[in-house]
C-alpha cells in the first residue's frame, strides 16, 4: 500500500555549486585510485578527495560502497568498510543548507545533518 503523506519540502544541500563540477571519488576495491598499496595508508580517503578537487574545487566520495581504504589487516574487529555517509571538498565560504528541517552541526571540517532525532 503506497504511503499518502507529502513528501517534505527539500532544498540542495549546496546551492552555490553546479553538481556537475563535483569529481566524484571511488574507494571501493576496484578503485583505479589505489596504487602500489597505498590503501594502506590511513590519511588515503583525505589525500585522494583533495587531489581530486585540485581541478574544480569540489569532490566527492560514494554513499554505500565498500572502502577498501577502511579494511584494516589483522585486527580483532571487523572494519568498518560499508559507507553510510559521503565526504565531500568545498570551497571555503560555500553556503551550506540542510536540505530537509533538521539540525546541521560541525566541528572542524566534519558536518553532521540530524532530523527529527534520525542521524542522516
């Protein structure tokens, strides 16, 4: 049975950027962005999303790919590989909206957007 409700009145998250200019980052084991074992590397997500803006300004990561760059050797707890977030790059002194009624709160260059006690 479909769900009758209105869908919440939504906005970009960044309006100022033209989403095509992001470059869009793959982490997941057939990444052509890992080389010569540079996954090992635990600054590698950040050093590939900023080389990756080099050209635009603005890059990327996937929302729900498997990251080889978060599987770990030998550790006592499973890796936390699945992405249940995205990273992005923006310029400095891009506006930033959240897209639904909710609460954007950030600390360094983390963002976190939180709605109706849902984390999103």
């Amino acid at each position: 049975m479909a769900d009758n409700r209105p869908l919440p009145s939504m906005q970009r998250l960044l309006p100022e950027i033209v989403p095509s200019l992001f470059e869009v980052v793959r982490l997941d084991p057939l990444s052509p962005l890992y080389q010569a074992g540079n996954w090992l590397d635990p600054k590698i997500q950040h050093t590939l999303l900023h080389d990756a803006a080099k050209r635009t300004g603005c890059a990327i990561t996937r929302y729900g790919e498997h990251r080889l760059s978060r599987t770990r050797h030998h550790s006592a707890t499973a890796p936390e590989t699945y992405a249940l977030f995205i990273e992005a790059r923006i310029p400095e002194g891009v506006m930033l909206f959240a897209p639904f009624a909710g609460v954007a709160s950030g600390e360094g260059d983390r963002l976190r957007i939180d709605s109706n006690g849902c984390r999103c």
